[in-house]
C-alpha cells in the first residue's frame, strides 16, 4: 500500500516551508527548533518528498525548498532511516525525475547523488539501469532529468562508477552518453559531454576504449550554437591536452585555430574555458614547437583579454576614488593561515630565481573568482616563462601603444602585461626598463585608482631590477611614491602598495637603512588610517621591514616610533582573536631585529605568548576527552606564540633567560613536541634550539628521549628543525645527546637538506667514535649539501666534526674523496686551525697515495677546483 500523508500533519509542514522563506531571525529560530522536534519522527522525510513530488498545485520554490530540507536530513542521517521510509524516497525520486518543472527535476537529481554518495550505489543497483533506461524516453523532461542526476552522480562519485566494486557500470555508460552528442537538444548534448568529462583526468578505461570516437564527437561540436555546449568542448580538450596529448598532437594545428577562436567567444565563460587551454599548453613540453608559429595570433588575443569588462568594473567599484573611511566588511577579509617556524641557514650567494612571487597575478583580489582577465595575465606569464625573448616581437609594439592610450582601461591592462612578462621577459626587458621604470613610477599618480594599484604590481615585478641599480636613478624615487601610495585615499592602492612595498623591501634590504625615519613615519601613520583588512598587510609590511633591515632597526628614535603603535594593538585584540596571527608574526620579526631594543616590551608579550600556548593545550586536552561537548582548538594561536616565543630566544639572546626561569615553558614545550599536528612539532624543535642557543642552562635538566622520538609520520620540516635542535645542543653539552646504547637516527639525518649535515657533523664533533663508523654511509650527500652553505659558526662546528671522523676513520672518506676535496674548497676563509685541519688530511691522502696516484686522481677536478685546492692547501 502506498503511503499516504495525514491531512494535518501535512499542512504543519507546509506551513514550516512557508515559514523558513521569512527572513526574520527569530522565525528562522523557530523554524529550526521545529524541525529538530518534526525530525523526531521517522515518516518527518515522506512529507518531505510527498511535498516535492506529488503536491505540483504548491509553488516551485517551497516544493523545491522541501526536497533541500531532505538532502540536509539524508546527509546528516541516512544511516538511520527506516527501510520503507528509505525505500519510498528511492522510488518517488525515480517515478518523477521526470518533473514539468527544471527546478524541481534538478532538485530530485541532487537528492538522488546525495543518497548514492551515502555507500548507497552499491546498495541502490537499479538506479543506473534505470537512469541510462530513461535516458531514451521520448519525453524531453524526463531525459533531461536522468541526464542531469547522472551528471551529478559522476561528479560525485567518478571513481566508485570506474571500480569493480559495481561491476565497471562504465563500460555500459560512455558508449551511451556518447550516442547523445549528436542530441537534438543542446542541454542534452551538454549534459553528455559534461558527463563524460567527469571521467577524463582518471583516465577510466571505458573512455580509454572509446577515446578517438570521443575526440571525432567533439570536433563535430566544435562550432555547436550553443554556448554550454562549446564551453564543455574546450574544457574536454583542455583536459585531454593534460592526459591524451598523443592522441590531440595529429590535430594541433586545427585545435589551436580553433582554441584561438574559441578565446574570443562572445560568451565570456567558453572564453575562459578555452583560455586555460594556454595555460595548460605551456607546460606541455611541445608547446615552443606547436605554439611558435601561432604567438602573432595567440599575443594580441591574450592582451586584449587583460583588459577589465565592464561587469569587473562595477564589481570593483571602479569609479569610486576615495573609499578609506568605508569600513570593511568581514566577508571582505580572507582567513589567514600561518606558515610554521624552518630553521633555515644562509644558502648559496646567489637569488633564488623568485618564481615563487611570480604566481600571483592577483593584482584584483576582491574578484578572487577566476575571470577572463586573470586567466590572459597567468598564461601570458607562463609563456613568457616558454618563449623568454622570443615572445617580445610580438609584444613591444603592442605595448607601446596600450601603455600611452587615452583610454584608462586600456593603459591599465598596458601596465599589467607589463608586469605578468617581468619574470619570463626580463633580460629582452633590460634596454627598455630605464624609460618605463619612470613612466609606472609616473603611473602611481594616476587619477584612476585602478591603475595606481596595478602600477603597484607591475613596479614590484620589477623590484629586483630597480635595487641593482644606482639607488638615486630608481629606488628613491620609487620608494617615495609607494609610500605616498601607502597613504593613498582608496583602500585597492593602499593594499597594492602596502605589497608592492613588502617586495620592495625583501630585494632591497640593508639599502633602505638610510630612509628608515622617513619609512617608519609612513608606516606608523597608515596604523591610524586604515580598516581591518589593510591593517593586516600593514603588519606584513613591517615584519619584512624588521627581516630587511635586521639589527639597524635597533636605534632608539626608530624603536620610540615603531613600537607604541604596535604594542597599542596587541593590546587591543583579544586572545582568542585571529588578527594576532599576522601581529604575532610581525612582532616576531620585529623582536628579532631590534634585539636588546625589545627588552622594554619583552615580558608581557613572552607571558601572553605563554599564556596563548597553555590556553590551546588545554582546549585542546578538554576536546579530546569530551568532544561532544568542546569545540577543537584552532592550533595556529599556539604555533604562531611559539614562534614568537623563538624570534624573542633569537633577538634578546641571553636576556630571555629570566623570563624562562619564571615560566613553565619547558613543561609547555615538552607537550607541544608530542602534538599530533607537525605544524606544532616544527615550530616547538625550533623554539627548542632557540632556547639552547639562548639560556641551556633551563634546556639541559629537560633533555631525555624527547628529541629522538618523533610522534607522528615523519615531516621533512619537523625531522630538519629537530635535527637542528639536537646539533646545538651537542654544542652546548659538549657531548652525545643520545639516550643509553640507542644507535643514532642516520638513516633520517640523511636527507638532501643542509641542517642534518649540519648535526651530523657536530655530532662527529662531540661524540666521533660513536659516529664515525657510519662515515661512509653520508660522506657523500654531506659534502653535497654542505658546500652551497655560506662560511659560518654553524658550517664551521659540523666540518671540524667531519675531520675529526676522518681521523677516527679514514677508510669511510676514500670512495668519495673526490666530493670532501669540492666541499672544503667552498670555504672562503676557514679560521686557521680549521684549515689546517683540511691541510693534513688533504696531504695525508697524498702521502699515501702516492704521486702517480694523486696525479691521476686530480685529473678528474674541474679546473676551479683544481686551482683552489693548489692555492690554498698546495696540492
């Protein structure tokens, strides 16, 4: 017998339906206690979907609200649904995908894939036969109503559908769908491709059988009239670029016409689709050989593409100049997420290459959206990165006319490729920089606020550049109009140039030192002019500032400034306040920096450091025993205090001692390295060897098996700050840190970074006969690592280590000779007894060699270092 509603329970759930429309919040609260109470009652889901499937004379959205209201239940507690009540939503949702109302069909398809996505495909096997079986209805609506469950159910559960576990339905459906691409119905075609899609990334061997029919059904697409279909086109080609390039590569040049046509669509969201495929194109390892020929067309389509639409221009208030005393609001302001205290030590001489700023062509944030604009700018960039020089023909004489255009729109798109070539173009960039240089710098007061934000960008693209030059040609002049646009009236260029400046700074550094008083005012009036969100990158701006600039920052006028301003906020924000994050990190840079200068400020901001930790730790002991009734703790309050905690051990040095001695840090600290989260354990080895660096005499009654007992899987970064943390506390102790006869972790020491070399070696240095057996193991990966590390205490300690090993045991060393010679030819001025360290054993391998030998051996140097070790050690 089929179920029947009661005539007055189901008009209280109408009337519930109703209700939740209102936008009054009590009434919402009340809605929400009611349907606690209706969810009681087990048959509460069949008036649900009697409402969404049988009562067509109620209107679309209550019917469709009630179906909504059942995803939510099925979700939250499918599991303990009745079967018959299970039984009767399955068969309804079945009996009506074919509903007169899209709205109503699409909400019995979200209905379906929620159901199948609760372990129910395997429990539900007529429900692919029965959608497929539909799918050759007569009736429009109710083919488009499987077609769009199905799309959904491949969306949600794409792998299951590939697996035996349902017996490869797969190979049944692909061939189906593919008989619909030539669908009369546009939506149908474009549900069709759609769902085959969903399939291509995994590489499902039913569409791997059926790939080349699959590929002639899209280029019979190609140029479909409807615009949903062709974006589905280009996003399936742009997959099969990623997966199936052998099987495009016989058609490249006619994909690209096409794509390239595609690009301009009237449509801007088959533009966008077709746009990605530059973007995925270039890193294709064919793209120079197959894009070459097609740059003089591919160019000019992707700058025009940079220039803001008109919708961008309402959406980013484009006409609005002054908006500074417009509060933000929340939504506004993105979470922040903290990246946990490296232990890091002064690499090679040369910049890394900086591709790691290079991503973020976000000079428009509020339209985090992916758009049109963003995606032109990211594959111009990433074609530069291909092409280098060979891209900028096709591009000068372009610029020129966008950088000098009338129209503001144009020139500010001018300014943004300007800006996304910097890292791909800048050698061919070189000749033309002086001139353009002082034209963005002239750019920065333009009256449009969107072009002095992007001229922001572009300037800091170039900052690298700017700083290798005299400082009065560019940097000076450039440094006083960022910092006029730090005070800007409107809050885009205020965060532009607040993250330009924070560039600026990381290239420039020690030369700043001459413009700090002028910096600093900047700085700290911007403190009393900006909202919330700028506020944060303020605090960015001046912890790179403190990074920069180090130990000069330490001068009494500069402190007097600096300081008030931030102290006045830390004292404002409340704990549990997610503001502190970017404070804490700021103030951990500044501590740093200023060294003895924060002994004034040092003891309140240790104890709420403290206090931050022991708040968290205990939040989270209370969730773990009870976490019905205690919500989990966010842990980036305790990382964040952590590290602060190391940048004060860092700047006050010994002056933290008392603080500690009045503190329970070293119990704290000794929970945090147990912590299940590795960004907790990262952070507290590396206060551990701050500590030992700053007062041992608190680190040494502590030291058991804390170190050599890593909780959890091993992180790489959590594995290099402990490893660091036991090599400075070797050199504390003067001897072997480790606990009764355990063999030391070697095997984990070894990986390819320099701080395991580094304790490896001070562990030779306190304890050689214990570790020197093991040489032969790591003299290799050592030598390599150790020689791109500058000349300091800490390379110093870990060599002195290796020699002494050498001694206790030279046959580790004679295999790789070779890589000890290059690894002590990278010091630049050993002290005296260390050379001479190097000395004997370089002359003791010769001596027992024998000439011939040596001779033959040295054959095998590079020239340099054949000359370095003559100069220097004579042999």
């Amino acid at each position: 017998m089929d179920w029947q509603p009661d005539e007055q329970g189901l008009q209280q759930v109408l009337q519930l339906l109703k209700d939740s429309q209102s936008p009054n919040t009590a009434t919402q609260r009340i809605v929400q206690d009611k349907l606690k109470q209706l969810n009681q009652f087990p048959d509460f889901n069949n008036y649900l979907i009697f409402v969404l499937t049988r009562l067509k004379s109620e209107d679309e959205p209550t019917r469709s609200l009630s179906g909504l209201i059942l995803k939510n239940n099925v979700k939250a507690h499918y599991q303990s649904f009745p079967p018959p009540v299970a039984d009767f939503i399955k068969q309804e949702c079945l009996n009506n995908i074919g509903d007169a109302s899209s709205l109503i069909r699409a909400t019995i398809g979200i209905l379906i894939t929620t159901i199948a996505s609760k372990g129910e495909l395997q429990m539900w096997p007529e429900l692919l036969p029965q959608l497929c079986n539909l799918l050759n209805s007569e009736d429009y609506n109710t083919c488009e109503g499987a077609f769009g469950a199905l799309q959904k159910i491949c969306e949600d559960s794409s792998e299951l559908l590939d697996s035996d576990a349902l017996n490869r339905p797969l190979n049944i459906m692909i061939p189906k769908f593919l008989q619909f691409f030539k669908h009369c119905s546009p939506k149908i075609r474009s549900h069709a491709i759609a769902c085959v899609n969903q399939f291509i990334m995994d590489r499902a061997q039913a569409l791997m059988d059926n790939i080349d029919t699959f590929i002639e059904h899209l280029f019979a697409l190609a140029v479909d009239d409807d615009p949903e279909v062709r974006k589905n086109v280009c996003r399936a080609l742009v997959m099969l670029l990623e997966v199936r390039i052998d099987r495009l590569i016989p058609h490249m040049h006619s994909i690209i016409q096409y794509m390239l046509q595609r690009t301009q669509d009237h449509d801007e969201n088959v533009a966008l689709e077709a746009c990605e495929f530059w973007l995925t194109l270039a890193e294709q390892p064919i793209c120079k050989e197959v894009l070459a020929s097609h740059l003089v067309q591919l160019i000019p389509i992707l700058v025009n593409g940079m220039k803001y639409s008109e919708i961008d221009i309402i959406l980013l208030k484009g006409d609005v100049e002054e908006d500074e005393a417009v509060p933000d609001s929340e939504q506004d302001i993105k979470p922040r997420f903290h990246k946990s205290r490296t232990v890091t030590l002064p690499h090679e001489a040369e910049r890394p290459d900086g591709s790691e700023d290079a991503e973020d062509d976000d000079d428009d944030d509020a339209l985090s959206d992916w758009n049109l604009r963003k995606c032109s700018a990211a594959a111009l960039d990433v074609l530069a990165n291909v092409f280098r020089e060979e891209l900028l023909p096709h591009l000068l004489p372009l610029l020129k006319g966008l950088l000098f255009h009338p129209e503001w729109v144009v020139k500010e798109s001018g300014i943004l490729v300007l800006g996304a070539i910097a890292e791909g173009c800048m050698q061919g960039m070189v000749p033309y920089l002086p001139e353009l240089i002082p034209h963005l710098i002239q750019c920065l007061s333009d009256k449009k606020a969107l072009v002095r934000s992007i001229a922001c960008w572009t300037l800091s693209r170039y900052a690298h550049w700017v700083v290798s030059q005299p400082p009065d040609m560019h940097l000076k002049p450039l440094m006083t109009e960022l910092l006029k646009r730090i005070l800007d009236g409107n809050k885009r260029v205020q965060e532009a140039a607040c993250s330009a400046f924070a560039t600026l700074e990381e290239e420039a550094c020690t030369e700043l030192v001459p413009y700090l008083s002028y910096i600093l005012d900047t700085l700290v009036f911007a403190f009393g002019k900006y909202q919330h969100k700028n506020l944060l990158i303020l605090y960015d701006a001046i912890g790179t500032l403190a990074d920069s600039v180090g130990h000069h920052l330490n001068q009494p006028e500069y402190i007097q400034k600096l300081m008030p301003p931030l102290i006045q906020k830390w004292n404002e924000l409340k704990d549990e306040d997610k503001d502190l994050f970017p404070l804490l990190e700021c103030l951990s840079s500044v501590a740093t920096a200023l060294q003895s200068g924060f002994l004034p400020y040092c003891e309140p901001v240790y104890q709420r450091c403290v206090t931050l930790v022991q708040k968290t730790l205990a939040q989270a002991m209370m969730y773990t025993q009870h976490p019905e009734q205690y919500e989990a703790p966010d842990k980036d309050f305790m990382i964040v205090a952590l590290d602060l905690l190391s940048g004060l051990a860092e700047g006050l040095g010994g002056h933290v001692e008392q603080l500690v001695a009045r503190s329970n840090i070293m119990t704290l600290l000794f929970q945090c390295m147990q912590d299940s989260m590795p960004e907790v354990r990262q952070s507290s080895f590396a206060l551990l060897g701050d500590l030992t660096k700053a007062c041992f005499i608190h680190v040494k009654p502590c030291i058991g098996t804390t170190l050599l007992t890593p909780a959890g899987p091993p992180f790489i970064s959590v594995c290099n700050n402990a490893t660091w943390a036991i090599g400075e506390i070797c050199m504390q102790m003067g001897e072997c840190p480790a606990s009764g006869n355990r063999p030391l972790p070697i095997s984990r020491l070894t990986s390819p970074s320099a701080i395991p070399a580094i304790t490896i070696g001070r562990l030779g240095y306190v304890c050689p006969q214990e570790v020197a057996p093991m040489l032969q193991q790591f003299i290799r990966p050592w030598c390599t690592s150790l020689r791109n590390i500058r000349d300091n205490e800490e390379k110093d300690s870990a060599f002195r280590g290796i020699c002494m090993m050498i001694g206790v045991n030279p046959g580790g060393v004679v295999q790789d000779f070779i890589f000890f010679c290059d690894a002590v030819a990278s010091w630049v001025s050993p002290k005296d007894d260390l050379r001479d360290m190097f000395y004997k054993i370089l002359h003791g391998f010769k001596d027992q060699v024998g000439e011939d030998n040596w001779q033959q051996f040295s054959e095998q140097f590079p020239p340099l270092l054949k000359e370095r070790l003559a100069a220097f050690y004579g042999v």
